[in-house]
C-alpha cells in the first residue's frame, strides 16, 4: 500500500494520514464528508480569521482522521 501512495501523493504528510487511515480502516466516505464539510467552514471564515492555507491543510488531515481514536480506545 505505501508504495501505491508513494506514486500517487507527492506530499509526505498527505501519505502518513493516508496510510494511517487505511491501516484504523477509517470509513472514507464519513471521513470525506467531515473533512468538506469542516473546509467549507474554514474557507467562510477564513478573512475573518486571518488563516493560511497550511491551516486548512492541518484542518483537513485533522478530520479526515477524526475518528481514529474510537478505534484505539473506545
């Protein structure tokens, strides 16, 4: 699987979150959805709040991986 993302994701923080989530088997599509959904709020209140866009970023890996923690540890 690594070497698949390896070919696929040139930016190394997008593979670890990535290969973190196939290795919880995070649901994708709940994961996907949380993530637009959380980057459409950013991208309405960004002005306001003087973000950059490795906020949005760090924002998308964060709920992209959200649940990941009731696998670990319910």
């Amino acid at each position: 699987p690594e070497v698949a993302l390896l070919s696929t994701t040139a930016d190394p923080r997008r593979r670890a979150i990535l290969a973190m989530m196939e290795h919880y088997r995070v649901d994708e599509a709940h994961a996907e959805q949380t993530a637009t959904l959380a980057l459409r709020l950013f991208d309405g209140t960004q002005a306001v709040h003087r973000l950059r866009a490795d906020d949005r970023r760090l924002l998308e890996y964060a709920a992209l991986v959200h649940d990941i923690g009731h696998h670990i540890s319910g």
